[in-house]
C-alpha cells in the first residue's frame, strides 16, 4: 500500500457561504472580505434571496472577474437568513465552511487563523471572537470575550456550558462532513433567531472544538438604518415570540440530546441577557405591548425550575421572579435600572417583619434576601446623577443611597467620575470627588429613612476635543477596600437634561445635552459650533421619524 507524504496531503479549503437580500450597498464588501482571505477559501458561495435592488446582478459581475465566486440565484424570497445558508451548505465542496452575512465582514487573516486550529487540534468546531461595531461610530464592542480570552481546546461542550452563550453562527468554522453527519441544518423560511437553533444542534452533536482570541468576524449593527436587521427589529411583540420561540425550540433540542448542563445554562443565560435587554425597553413601548410581553413571558419562565433561576446572576433572576409574582406590569422604572449593566437598583427598600429584604410589601415572595451577602463589586448600588452645564463650570451631583446596610457598613469614601468618549471607549477627563453624608445613614435601610451620601466633581466641557456622546462611568471607593463601578441614574426635573450652550476654548460655542440613556443612565451628548447644532438637531429628526 502506498502512503502519501504528508507534503503531498492537499490542505483542507474553506468555503465561506454569503447570504443577502436587498443589500446591494453593502454585500460586495463581504464577498471582497471573504476572497481576501487567499487561497484557503477555495470558493465563495454568495446566495441572494431573490433581491429586488439589482444585488444579483452585481454578485454575476464580480463572479464573471473571480473564478472563486459562485451566485445562486433563489427564485423566491425566503425571508429569512436559515434557508440560503442551507442552500449553501448544501453546495458547499470544500473541507470546512463558514458563513458571513452580506452587511458584515471577516477580517483579514480570519480564515487562516480559525483553519490553523482547526487542523492542529482536530476539532470539529472552532470559534473566535467576534466584534460588534455601531455603523457609522465605529465603536467596536466583543461578543462573549470571556470564551475567547485564550486558546482553548474543549472535548464535549458539556464541560463548557458557558459555550450555549454564544449563539452567534458566523464566527464559527464547520467541518462540512460533520454538519452533513448530523443533518445540522437552520430552520427554513422567516425565522427570526436561527443561530439559536443551529447553534443547539451544533452543540447536542457534542463536537471536539477549538477556541481562539483570534479576531474573525465583524458584525456590523447599524442601529440608524431604514430597513434594520431582523433581530435589531425589537419594537413589535413578534420579535419577542420569536425569541421565546427559538430559544424553547433550542432548550428541547438540548434536553433531548440528554444535555442537562447546557439547557440550565441556556435558561440563566436567558434571564441574564435576552429577559433584561427587553425588559430594560419596556417603558419605551405602548401599553398594549407591555401587557402582552409580560403575559407572554410569563408563560415562558413557568417552565423554568427553581435551579434555572438559581444559576442566574441576580438582576435577571429577580427580574424574573417579578414577572411570575405580578399578573400585570408594574415597577418599570425599578425594573429598567435593575436590568441595566451594571445593573442599579433605585429606592424603596423593603422589609418583613423578621428583616428579609423584598421587592416590595405586597411582594413578599420575591426575595432581595441575596444582597446581604453579595460582595461590594457586585452589589446593585442606586446613585442618582445630576449635571448642570455652565458657562464657567460643569457641576456634577452624585447622590450614593443605602441599601439595606450595606453601604454604610462599607463606608462610603471616594468616587472616580470619567467622561468617556463612547466612540473610542477613550477617557476625556476624570475627577475624584470626597462622599459626605446627607442624613444619617439608616441601619435597616428602610423606605421610610435611607441615608444618603453626596459627592460632588466639576468638569470642564470647554476642554472637550471633539463632539460626539460621552458616558459617565464610576468607581465608587470604600473605607473596607473595596469598591463598586457603577453608572449614575439620571435625574429628571426643572432645569435638568436641558440642552445648553457654555464657551468652548477649542470651537468657541459648544451645545451640552445631559441625558437619560435607554437604561436610565446619565450621559452626554456634545456639538460643536452652528453646524455641529445643525447635525444634532438633524439626528434627532432622523431618529424621531426611524
């Protein structure tokens, strides 16, 4: 029998499947991405969704240039992004495939760098990490960091059931003859939310996989467009169905593979992203929509088992038992900030009788009880915000609540405020500023007498470089040695978050606008001169009509 030298072994090739529809802006830069990365891709499959922009047309003129680059032509629209990855998967001839979305790309050495793991630790799966950037900012966010910190290599999924967090598709290479021995397909036709079932069946499949911190895919969310994406659409009650509906889907497609471990991991991983995202919007939607999210919700998490709650982190777990204690909505304001990261919880503070915190007297059930042993750097501190522009100095008030003792038995010391420009994640200025108390601080932190402690930094806006929006990010310091980073709430009331024009000693006139973020954090928006008014006040209609 004759062997092959391994030199004479032809090297494994990638095909990378390119779905679109209605993309002709954006879906050559992906195909270009993706041919880029040189001759481990052997082919580009680009499959367009029966486009009506002339997409198709533009996808035949660049095949008729690139040999690598075949065009599959759907007759009809799918809608939805499950059906053309099938049809590539299905036409893919190459050893691994991947796929990449027509508005996001894969950066340069991608492929390489997940096809290098893959071969040297034989894996299956290999994944890398992923970034989020905000078109046109530019900021860039990591999906999941955590997983992808350092080279890994993970036998069976169940003895990494944080891996059910990444539910992302795209940031992942396949060997194709493994997704094609499994029958690992997406679900077909409008499915909101397919990695979710995908990514269950990829991982009930129990595949060898590789993990490397390897930048290898940029999704790109563009929160401003006409048209936003399926998932970014979160304004109609449907989106939510659609969430519960793949994530039941993806919980069964677990349990029935006898992954326990994984499905209790989905579960709290649901209530601490999916359960708080939404609920941190709900006082931005109607009340028709509120009463049916939370009738809707509330059947979901009956399903869940006390241990499902137990693995959670505690903002979602009592978000959660919220919801199954209420019929109806209520406490929005409460439950947006503790749904916040980092996560506040504003005053009343509750009591029974025998000193057990709770949400609420008339909720007794759901218990607060944890916060009496949480460490500092996790505890859900309310710290309300004021900042007031001025024409000489920009004053910040920052006011830290008790809670339960806790505070106070801490010693409320210093607090570190940095202006960070949220484009570039760059600190602009930072100050520290001394806490006073303001009242006697409570020992049982009651509704009915929290103490308090003030503390307050000037900043200079009129050094600012450039406009754009800035975050107001604390470290809040204790007499123990330990601390808290934190975000302040925004303050509403007479003369707050009001737009005012104070001198600038680089623009001659900047506009400051103090205001609320969707969570209820005070933030900062600044432009520079007439136009940089112009621009704000242009982006604000842009946003008020979208």
């Amino acid at each position: 029998m004759n062997f092959l030298e391994p030199a004479d072994i032809p090297a494994p090739t990638v095909t990378v499947v390119v779905i679109g529809y209605d993309d002709a802006a954006h879906v050559a830069d992906a195909v270009r991405s993706a041919l880029d990365q040189g001759p481990a891709v052997r082919e580009v499959i680009a499959v367009d969704d029966c486009s009506t922009d002339g997409s198709g047309t533009l996808l035949d003129e660049l095949a008729a240039r690139e040999p690598r680059l075949t065009v599959v032509h759907r007759a009809t629209n799918s809608g939805g992004c499950g059906t053309p990855r099938n049809d590539g998967i299905a036409r893919a001839s190459c050893s691994y495939v991947m796929f990449l979305d027509s508005d996001d790309i894969l950066p340069p050495g991608a492929v390489d760098a997940l096809l290098d793991a893959a071969r040297r630790h034989d894996a299956q799966v290999t994944a890398g990490l992923c970034v989020r950037r905000e078109i046109p900012s530019g900021h860039e966010v990591p999906w999941q960091p955590e997983l992808y910190a350092e080279p890994s290599v993970v036998a069976r999924p169940d003895r990494r059931p944080r891996l059910v967090h990444d539910t992302l598709c795209v940031n992942k290479l396949y060997r194709t003859d493994f997704l094609r021995a499994h029958a690992i397909r997406f679900p077909d036709g409008r499915f909101v939310y397919e990695d979710f079932v995908f990514t269950a069946r990829v991982l009930a499949a129990a595949p060898r996989m590789a993990l490397i911190p390897d930048r290898v895919y940029v999704w790109h969310v563009r929160r401003a467009a006409r048209k936003l994406s399926l998932s970014l659409d979160r304004s109609g009650i449907d989106n939510w169905q659609a969430r519960l509906d793949a994530h039941r889907q993806s919980v069964d497609i677990l349990l029935g593979a006898s992954h326990k471990r994984l499905a209790r991991a989905a579960r709290s991983y649901f209530l601490d992203h999916s359960l708080r995202m939404y609920a941190r919007e709900l006082d931005l939607r109607g009340a028709a929509y509120r009463a049916e999210w939370w009738t809707r919700t509330r059947a979901y998490l009956a399903s869940f088992d006390t241990a499902d709650f137990e693995a959670a982190p505690a903002p979602g777990r009592v978000v959660g038992r919220l919801v199954l204690a209420s019929e109806a909505p209520r406490d929005l304001p409460r439950v947006k900030e503790l749904a916040a990261r980092p996560a506040r919880l504003l005053p009343p503070y509750a009591r029974l009788p025998d000193g057990t915190p709770v949400w609420s007297p008339d909720l007794p059930q759901v218990s607060l009880e944890h916060l009496m042993h949480r460490p500092m750097e996790l505890l859900p501190v309310a710290v309300d915000g004021e900042l007031r522009p001025g024409a000489r100095r920009t004053r910040l008030t920052l006011v830290l609540h008790e809670l339960y003792g806790r505070v106070a038995d801490a010693g409320p010391h210093t607090v570190e405020v940095d202006l960070v420009d949220r484009r570039h994640g760059t600190v602009l200025q930072r100050r520290t500023a001394t806490f006073t108390a303001a009242a006697s601080p409570d020992p049982d932190g009651s509704a009915s007498g929290d103490g308090a402690w003030v503390a307050t930094a000037v900043l200079d806006l009129s050094a600012l470089g450039r406009p754009g929006t800035c975050d107001l990010r604390l470290r809040l310091r204790f007499a123990d040695g330990t601390h808290r980073d934190a975000t302040a709430h925004a303050v509403r009331g007479p003369g707050l978050l009001r737009r005012v024009a104070v001198p600038s000693r680089r623009h001659g006139i900047l506009l400051a606008q103090p205001y609320a973020t969707h969570s209820g954090a005070l933030a900062l928006r600044t432009a520079t001169g007439p136009r940089g008014v112009l621009s704000v006040l242009r982006r604000r209609v842009a946003r008020f009509l979208h």
